[in-house]
C-alpha cells in the first residue's frame, strides 16, 4: 500500500517499514483481448500475481475487448475515462497493463492518468532485476532493460544541451535525448562483450561435461510450477524455492545418480511464461542455451494450475524459439496433491508416458527419475568389455558414465556387461569383446 494508506493504520511505523510502504505501490491491471478465443480474465488472473510479485499492491482490474488497440491510448476513450476515475478514486499509484504499449502511448496515458503506467514487458523485466543474483544473471536483465527502453528514451529534442560561444563552435548542439541514447548504445555494447566472455565460459564448462560423458538432463517449465523443489528433491541442490514467478533466474547443475547406477547432469533454469519478452530471451540466450544443449528435457507441468495445456504451450513457444523443440522431452505432472484428480488423468491420458508426482511430498519421486532413466536407454547399446585387472579406472568410469548390469571376474580381466551411448561405445571400443559369429 501506499505511504498515505499506511499511516492512517494508526500505528507509528518504523524507517524500515515506512520504506517498504512507499516501495508497495496500489496498482490497477488492465487487460485488452483482440480475440474472442483469448482468456481475458485468466491473462488478468496472471497479470496481477506478477504485479505482486514485482512489489505492487494489485487492488482493481478492468479489461475490454477491441479489434485493435486504440493507436493512441491503446483504450478506448470510454474505458480509459472508467481507468482515470478508478486511479483516482481508489488512490491508484500505478497502472500496469497486459499488452505491449508503444512509448506513444505510454505517453499519453501517462498525460490522462497522472500515474505511471507500465506495460507487462517492463513489469516482468522488473521482476527479473528483483531476482537477479549472478554476476550474469544481472548483467543479462540489464541487457533487456536497455534494449527495452532506448526506444523510448523521452527528451525535448529542440532544447539544446550544449550551445556553442565561439567560432566553429556556434549553431546546433547536441540534445541530452542524443546523449542518452549514445550513453546507452555503448553500454550495451559492453554489456553484449561481457556475455560474450561468460558465454564462452559455460561453454567450456558444457564441454567438460560432454567429455565425462555424462547425458544431460534439463528441468523446463511455467515459471512456479516447482522445478526448483523437484530439483532439491532430487540432489543436494538447497535452491530457493518461493511461491513466486521467476523465484529462480541463474541455472543451477547438480550429479543425479540413477537407478542403474549411471550419473546424470541435472539442471534448472528460468522458467517461462507466456508471451516471455522477447528482449529476455535475446539477452538470456546463453543461459537458455543450457537447455538447447541437454540430452533430454523434463517438461515440469504445474497440475494444480487452471490451465495446464495453456501452460505448456507457452514452454513450447519458447523451446521452439531457443531451438529445443525437438529434444527428447518427459512430461511431469507435478502439484498433485493440490491438483484435481480428473485434470491428472486427463494429462496422463492425452500425454503418454507422462508421469505424475508431487515435489513437495515426495510422492512419485521415484517414477520420475525411473522414467529419466529408460528415456535416456532410447538409443544406448548394451555391450560386454574385457577390462584388465590393472584399469580400475575404466571399471569406476564405466558405473559413472554407463548402466552397469553385471560384471564378473575372470581369467586376467573384469568382464562388464553394461549399457552405454555411442558416444560411450567409441571411448571403450578397445575393451569390447568381440563375440564369435
């Protein structure tokens, strides 16, 4: 709430809570539907938790539908004067919008409301500067903010900064609006060549797991549909876990030892959301390039949810965007133990192979990791090696990097039956044992 509204509680608040209360701006969400087929109020329902989780009060909500957004106000003229009595009868500090506005009209509902207003690219931006905490994580939300607000960098271009009082140096000089804008383009520039340089970094460090040969297994999802907790299950992970969109921004890779006794590389990473800004997934590429370099992705499906289809089509959206879509991929129902029984059975019916489980309570754990395992046999070969007696190292290589289904001693060597990749099946094509035909 706002400042106002917390002093006439009635109890004096301490500086730490006065701060909180100026930061807790009153907000109203509004949503417009250019089609009759778009869920209107669930795109609201939505809206307002990000509104909340970026650290605004969401109090109202008003949506319309139109053909096409009003080019200038992006509303109506009715509705936008149902907004301006709404900000100013309910003490409203911000409005945030669910589309994408022009700085046109940013402009002017800022002129008509007298607040600020927001569109929902800057809001999740926002939330994603809230919960960077990598060196970079920061550095990739900065990217986005920049590439978001150059465009609309607002000046009076006429006035002029800089004034010449000498010959050569008379006429025209440069706008503070040409300033910012030339502040920002080089500082962009330096932003893309930091990236760079961790880019290369993750890189080398994928190709030190690719050379262990471990596969390697991605968590995808809605943001808050639990990743991270399955994820804490699963290993020693101990990420943050919130009920909040986009608790978790930096990738996050831990061992996860299969039944079979082989090791897998286990990794969470920003969740999506439908209609992620575009400027976030340029500016996180790198990031999301650790999905579009797994072995195979498990899709975490929030079952409790209202809409878990809608869900996971815009997880699709954005694997098709990064180049992922044709991964291997298991489904994971996830939440069951909120979730109605019949939207599970109608997943699990529609989705073969899906599984179902519940993160928080443990239950289904061990199908998950079950399924992780025979998804990843698709495509390994089982085969005998003959390992001499004086390469253990091969035999403890072969348990980390294989499945292991018998080994027996014999004559001068270790004879191993196991299951590996192809890639496994070159790098130990010396010890294979060559059956009689």
């Amino acid at each position: 709430m706002s400042a106002g509204h917390a002093g006439r509680a009635g109890r004096r608040l301490t500086a730490s809570e006065t701060d909180l209360a100026v930061v807790r701006q009153r907000a109203i969400v509004v949503g417009v539907a250019l089609d009759d087929r778009v869920d209107l109020e669930g795109g609201l329902d939505e809206l307002m938790l990000l509104t909340d989780t970026a650290g605004a009060e969401p109090v109202e909500r008003i949506s319309q539908r139109r053909d096409a957004p009003d080019p200038a106000t992006y509303l109506g003229a009715g509705k936008l004067e149902e907004l301006r009595e709404l900000v100013e009868g309910l003490d409203i500090d911000l409005v945030v919008f669910d589309g994408e506005l022009s700085p046109a009209q940013q402009r002017n509902l800022e002129k008509v409301l007298k607040v600020d207003v927001v569109d929902r690219v800057a809001l999740i931006l926002d939330i994603f500067a809230l919960h960077a905490r990598s060196r970079e994580g920061m550095l990739q939300v900065e990217l986005a903010q920049l590439r978001y607000r150059l465009p609309r960098l607002r000046g009076k271009g006429v006035q002029l900064s800089r004034l010449g009082g000498g010959i050569g140096t008379r006429g025209p000089g440069e706008t503070q609006l040409e300033v910012d804008r030339r502040r920002i383009l080089r500082r962009i520039s330096k932003l893309e060549g930091d990236l760079r340089k961790l880019s290369g970094t993750r890189a080398t460090q994928r190709k030190a797991r690719r050379r262990s040969e471990h596969a390697e297994v991605a968590l995808v999802g809605y943001t808050n549909a639990g990743k991270s907790t399955v994820l804490n299950r699963l290993t020693t992970a101990d990420v943050l876990v919130e009920d909040r969109l986009f608790s978790t921004l930096d990738p996050t890779v831990r061992q996860l030892r299969l039944p079979g006794g082989e090791t897998v590389a286990l990794t969470d990473t920003v969740g999506f959301v439908h209609r992620l800004p575009h400027q976030l997934v340029q500016a996180f590429r790198s990031t999301l390039e650790q999905v579009a370099g797994a072995d195979m992705l498990v899709h975490v499906l929030d079952g409790s949810t209202a809409d878990p289809e809608a869900h996971m089509e815009a997880v699709q959206a954005v694997l098709r965007e990064i180049g992922a879509d044709t991964l291997p991929v298991l489904i994971a129902v996830n939440k069951i133990d909120r979730a109605d029984d019949a939207v599970v059975t109608r997943l699990l019916r529609r989705y073969p192979g899906t599984v179902a489980l519940s993160a928080l309570t443990g239950e289904g754990l061990d199908g998950l990791v079950a399924a992780i395992a025979e998804q990843l046999r698709v495509g390994t070969t089982e085969v005998e090696l003959s390992i001499p007696f004086d390469r253990g190292d091969i035999v403890a290589a072969l348990h980390r990097e294989g499945e292991v289904l018998s080994q027996v001693h014999h004559e001068g060597a270790t004879l191993v039956w196991v299951r590996l990749s192809n890639a496994g099946l070159q790098r130990f094509a010396e010890f294979r044992v060559v059956q009689p035909r």
